[in-house]
C-alpha cells in the first residue's frame, strides 16, 4: 500500500497572499498606489541609467525585479532614521543578492533627493551619511577613478557589490550566499541585544542565490534560533547568468535545483507568504504588513514572482549582468515611460566616447532626474512624508538593549598583556591544551563582558574546546524563546560555511563578538566569509560604522591531529590567511606555550583586527620550565618573536620556528642538543607574523636584525610560503623543514608517527639542524 509523504510538523505557517485581499486592513490605499507607481517608474529609469553609464556594467535585470519590494519596505514598514544611519536600532536592509547593488543605490539616491527636495532636515548632516544623486557617479569606480565631476561633488566610490561605505548597509555581500548568512548573524545578535523589542532584519535574494550550500545553513539557524525579527524577501524571477529555470517552479523540473522557494523555506521551518505577482504594489503591501504579524517566533519569507528585467526591454537571463547598448535607442526607450510620467525628455549623448564626455552627459541626465522630481513636488512631499513616518515609528518604539549585556568595548581595552587573571598561571611540568586555555581565556573575556561573545561551532564544542566560551552562561543553543542568554549558536550542525558567515554578521552588528570554531584543515569554508567580514570592517570603520571582530577559532591545528590523517592534519591553514588580509585587518597566532595565549590574545584584540585567526592543537602538553630553558618570558610573544635560544654575537645560524608541534618536539629534543653544545644560534619562535609587522620598523629591525634573514632557516608546522617573511635566501628555504617537504601527504597516526613520517620528529630536526650549520660553516653562504 501506497503512503502519502507529508511534510513534518512546523511551527512556521503558510499564507497566498490572495487570501488577504478582502480584509480592509491589507489594502493598499489609491492614493498610496498612484505615488508609488510614479517613484516606481522614476526609480526603473534611473536603474537603466546607471547601468548606461558605468558604461554599460551591473545588474540591471534583478534590481528592476526586485524594486518594487524595496520600494514598500523602504516608505512603508522599516522603522529607520535617515539623518542617523548608524543608529544601532534602525530597521535594517541586506541586500545578500549583492548583484542587485545597482537597484539599492538607484533606491537610496531616489529617497535622498526625494528628502533633499521636500524635507531637507531630515537628511543626515554630513554628506558621508548620504547617497546623493552625485554619489551615483562614482558607480563601479573606485577612489582615484579622477573624472573632473566625480572629483568636484566629492562622489562616493560605490562597489560593483554592496560595501558598508553606503549608509545603512551592514556587511559586505554577494559572494555565494554570504549575505544570507551574515544577514542572519546581525538577525540574532539584534534579538540578544535588543530582546523582544528588537530591530527588524530584511533579507533581499534571488532564488539563484539561494542555491548556495551555506544558505540553507543559515537558513536552519534562522529557524532553530527562532528569530522571529528576521524577514526574508525572495525575488523568485527564475533567471540567473546561465538559466531561465533555476528551480522546480511547481510545473517542471529546474536547471540546478528541484525545491521551489516555497519549498525551501517551508522545509526551514519559515512562515511563508507567498505572492503570486511581485510587481503588483497592492499584493506586495498586503504581504509586507501581514509579516509584520506572526505570533509564533518563527522567522518569515515573502516569496514573490517576478520577471527579471520587468518593463526593461530585455528580460530573464540576457538582463542578469547585460543591459541595453550604451546610449542605444534601446535604452532611451527604456526611459520613455518616465519622460511622458514626468514631462521631460533626457539629453542624448553626443561626442566622443571619452571618461570626461561620458561623465558629463551623465550629469545632465541624472540632473533631469533632479529638475522632474522638483517639479513633481507632490512625488517627492510622499516620500519625504513617508520618510519622516518611519522615523516616528522607530521612536514610538523604544528600543533600548537590555540592562545586562556588557560593553563589547572593554575586550579591546580593558584587559592587560602583562597582567593575566590568577586562573591563566601555570606550573610547569603540569599537563595543558592549548586549545582548553584559548577557550579559557575567552571564556573569561565573554564573563567580564556579560556574555558579549557569541560562539559557533561545526559540532566541535567539546572537542575544540570552543564551548568554554559559554561555560558561564545558560546552556543549550541560544534560541529567543527558550535560550535567549545562551552564548552557543546552532548554525546547521557541522557547517562551517554558514557558520562563518553568522559569526560575521554578529560581530558586524556591534554589539558582539562572533567565534567560529572547527578544525584548522577546514578555515577554507570559512575563508570567504572571513575576507567579506574584513572588506566590510574596514569599509564601515571609514565610514563611521563599529563593527567588531570576527574571531576564526582554529583548534586541532595541523600535524598534532594525525590520527585524523590528512584529511584533517593540514598544514595549510594559515597560508589561508596570512598574507591574505591587508596590513593590520587580519592577525593570525600560533602560540607555542599555553602561557604566550592570554598576552597574545588581549594584545590582539587591542590593535582591533577585522580577523583574528588563533591556531592551537590538540594535545595535551606537560609546560616548559622557561627560566631552566633560559628562554623569553611569556610576554614577549606580543612582539610576534620571541627568542628561544639567545647567541652571544653574531650568530652562526638563525633558526625561525612556527607551530605548537614542531616547536614542542625542538624544544624538548633539539634545544636542549644546542644549548650542551654552546652553539651560537639564534632561535627565534614566531607568534604572530602580522604583530612582528606591526611594530615600529626599528623595534623590528632590533629583534630581527634584517641580515639574519638572509642566514636563517626555519622549522614550521605549517607551509613553506608561511616563512617567506623570515628566509630570505634560497639556502635557507632548502634547509627548512615542513610537512609536506618530501612532496607527499603524511598518512594517519599518532602526532609521534606522524612527524617522524614528515622527517619532522627529533631525530629528523636535529639533523636538519646539524645539516643547515654545516652546510653554513663550509660554504660560502655569506
């Protein structure tokens, strides 16, 4: 007998939006309709300029599909103050399909001079905070694009993607679903902020985006969490570059996937309302305002169809990243339903096809936009008015943060290197992890601050030692209804993609700090939320923003994990992100000893790094007496060197080595060696290459005279590439041992086997050692 599949239980609810229609409260009023149709045309105009003029690059098709759902959002149901575009209880916006950043600067610079035209007080007071219709010269350059218009009006340099150099954007997104996922992070850390009475987090995507693994993850964490403030608008057009039919649309089977939206995310465990046409202002109003309804803490999706490239003149996949031709008749016929709305007719182009001709009739065209909008007064006073509603709502609301949670503030300053709390004193000759006392001294960092720090693991909080970080707080996954002062996420299970991007998107709210945990061999999942967390850090920062750092807990690094074989004991790691970051944004730390862990930390976070990447092993390891060694004390590794082996003078060689493993196994049985034969070697122990870089030159060049790099040799747990800033000299990198040096894969085992498989064990260093001096002692190796 036959059974009929059903899908399981759900909190969440379904809605057709049809269904609203006869209830007076979801009705869109005629007054209402005809002002939006008239910003609405305005706004499809200028999104075909835009991309005429870059010339001719950018997204026109998805921000014309997508435009009349930001259109409501905007005038209608965010609560949000223009003039204060960091307000920390403003309503918020993510546009995760980054591609349609064409339609979100069309958006703001329309609302602007809308706001310019009919209530200029409420423009914020800085041109920083605004996006004006002279920013919109400077779309798709960059700061020295240098044309003479964009040079006079101060023009914003606007990135072919969203970056938080725009007021009111958050996160820097568009890269294979991480909008999504760090949209979610600012959903949560909003909720454990503000409680009940937080700000609203509105996704915008596009169902191609959705394909991307680490949405759904995000999705799930959404759900678990019950983020009840999270609103997901799909764009549901079924075009993306390569295909008219991305999905299963309930009719036929997709090109890439088989899951309708709907599907999608009723499977998530969403509220979903469903909107048959995504260019119809009265279904959208009706579907908007019901969102804002739901009782069940359940986060909701509005999925509405639509047709890419709407009223454009090309339609589907030909205007996912392709438009009209420049200044083609083409194009002037997408502007003529604005010209007759308005009355105007825009300046053709004429000359040469120069940057500054280009720019100029550019000008006079976005100068058309001003003078109709100017005329249309009764256009611009709508959305002024709605303007000045929405600020109104924000105040009538009261948001404050709840009285309990700390200042993620003193983790920058409040704690002190040299002086670490009684519990991070150590005896040596004890047995201690690395990766317990990192979780420790951030346990620590997170009780001092009342719980500022959100941590998510890939299913690893007890291995990783990770779960530390939330000792002192409620246990269980944080959830806003039965967990809400939990400090451990619940991102998908073992799913460091997603997970990244949530911890990113909490620490990019600023309030938090984010912590992904999982083995050092997968930070490549995590690497692309990692680098659109820095370029949104240092983009937000510039523009007035506080984002926080994003933490990258990477435990079980490297060799040490050996029984895991290669699949796990990678080396490659921190080349992953070292060198990756521009100077400062990102730090990485490889402590030796769990002493170096609480100054490096503290030290860390005090030069306020987008990225901070922590690497620590697995094993247990008895402490090194550093007076008997006679090595640096612990505080040095803030320096990122600190000196093992000390010579007398010029030394007869410069050893740099970099690992917890390999240096445990060089100091207990190459060190020792050295030192009974009174050989003048400089042996160096790197912490941190990015807080070496970071010292004044002289104090560099003091600790590491520059000379020695070109004699030195190097012992690293990691890749060869991990050294470059240390051996200079192609001897040098021959001499050094790492992993992968006999050009194989290390095979599974204990840490022990494992290294001596690399040829990395005691016995392989000291004749590496032995090798390297004589190879310096008979040679001319100057």
């Amino acid at each position: 007998m036959t059974k009929t599949f059903t899908l399981a239980p759900k909190r969440g609810e379904y809605v057709d939006v049809t269904d609203l229609w006869a209830q007076e409260k979801y009705q869109l009023p005629a007054a209402d309709l005809a002002r939006l149709e008239k910003l609405d045309a305005a706004y499809r105009a200028l999104v075909a300029v835009l991309y005429n003029f870059v010339p001719t690059s950018g997204h026109p098709g998805g921000s014309i599909s997508s435009g009349r759902i930001v259109n409501l959002l905007l005038y209608k149901f965010m609560a949000y103050e223009l003039a204060c575009p960091h307000r920390p209880d403003n309503d918020i916006l993510s546009y995760a399909a980054g591609h349609k950043a064409l339609g979100l600067y069309a958006h703001w610079a329309l609302r602007n001079e809308c706001v310019r035209i009919a209530q200029p007080s409420l423009l914020a007071k800085e041109e920083k905070d605004q996006l004006r219709l002279e920013d919109l010269l400077g779309f798709r350059h960059n700061k020295v694009q240098g044309t003479p218009l964009f040079t006079q009006f101060h023009s914003k340099a606007l990135g072919g993607h969203p970056e938080p150099v725009v007021p009111f954007v958050r996160t820097s997104t568009g890269a294979s679903g991480v909008g999504d996922a760090s949209a979610v992070g600012l959903a949560l850390a909003a909720a454990d902020a503000y409680g009940r009475n937080c700000p609203v987090v509105n996704i915008l995507e596009g169902e191609g985006g959705m394909t991307a693994g680490r949405v759904s993850e995000a999705l799930a964490c959404a759900a678990t969490a019950q983020l009840r403030n999270l609103v997901f608008h799909l764009d549901w057009n079924e075009a993306s570059i390569e295909s008219n039919r991305v999905t299963n649309d309930g009719q036929a089977p997709g090109d890439y996937v088989q899951w309708t939206p709907v599907e999608m995310l009723r499977i998530h465990d969403f509220n979903v309302i469903y909107v048959p046409d995504g260019h119809d202002f009265k279904q959208i109003y009706a579907a908007q305002k019901k969102a804002m309804e739901f009782k069940n803490h359940q986060p909701t999706a509005i999925v509405y169809r639509t047709v890419k490239g709407w009223h454009y003149g090309i339609e589907g996949r030909a205007s996912h990243g392709a438009g009209h031709k420049f200044c083609s008749p083409e194009f002037y016929g997408a502007l003529a339903e604005f010209e007759q709305l308005y009355g105007v007719q825009f300046p053709r182009f004429e000359g040469e096809k120069t940057p500054e001709n280009i720019e100029k009739n550019y000008w006079a065209v976005l100068q058309t936009f001003r003078h109709a909008l100017e005329q249309e007064k009764a256009v611009a006073a709508y959305a002024a008015q709605n303007i000045r509603d929405r600020a109104a709502d924000l105040r009538f609301m009261g948001r404050e943060v709840r009285p309990t949670l700390g200042d993620v503030e003193k983790i920058y300053t409040g704690f002190d290197p040299a002086h670490p709390p009684e519990e991070f004193t150590f005896q040596p000759g004890q047995g201690y992890t690395t990766r317990g006392v990192l979780g420790n001294v951030l346990a620590y960092l997170n009780k001092q601050t009342n719980g500022c720090i959100l941590t998510g693991s890939a299913d690893l909080y007890g291995s990783t030692n990770a779960g530390n970080i939330a000792k002192d707080f409620p246990q269980g996954f944080f959830n806003t209804v039965s967990h809400p002062l939990s400090r451990e996420l619940s991102v998908g299970g073992i799913c460091e993609d997603g997970m990244a991007g949530v911890c990113s998107g909490v620490s990019s709210f600023g309030r938090h700090i984010g912590v992904a945990s999982s083995y050092a061999a997968f930070l490549a999942f995590a690497h692309v939320a990692a680098r659109l967390h820095a370029i949104g850090y240092q983009a937000a920062h510039e523009a007035g923003g506080k984002p926080n750092t994003l933490v990258l807990f990477n435990g079980h690094a490297g060799v040490p994990t050996g029984e895991d074989g290669p699949t796990h004991a990678d080396p490659q790691a921190l080349q992953l992100v070292q060198d990756n970051f521009p100077k400062g944004v990102g730090i990485t730390l490889t402590p030796l000893e769990v002493d170096e862990i609480w100054p490096l930390v503290t030290r860390a976070f005090a030069l306020r790094p987008a990225v901070l990447s922590p690497f620590v092993v697995r094993p247990s390891y008895k402490m090194m007496d550093r007076a008997a060694l006679g090595t640096d004390p612990a505080l040095a590794a803030v320096q990122g060197v600190y000196y093992l082996m000390k010579p007398q003078g010029n030394p007869d060689g410069v050893i740099f080595v970099q690992g917890a493993g390999a240096g445990r196994i060089f100091v207990e049985g190459v060190l020792p060696q050295l030192q009974k034969e009174k050989a003048q070697v400089a042996v160096i122990y790197v912490t941190s290459r990015e807080l070496f870089e970071l010292l004044p030159q002289a104090q560099q060049d003091k600790l590491v005279p520059p000379q020695w790099k070109q004699i030195a040799t190097g012992i690293t747990d990691f890749t060869l590439p991990t050294l470059d800033a240390w051996l200079h000299s192609d001897q040098g990198r021959a001499c050094a041992l790492f992993p992968h040096k006999r050009g194989l894969f290390l095979g599974s085992g204990s840490a022990a086997k494992v290294y001596e498989e690399a040829g990395m064990d005691a016995p392989g260093q000291l004749r590496a050692v032995a090798e390297y001096l004589a190879l310096r002692k008979h040679s001319n190796w100057q």
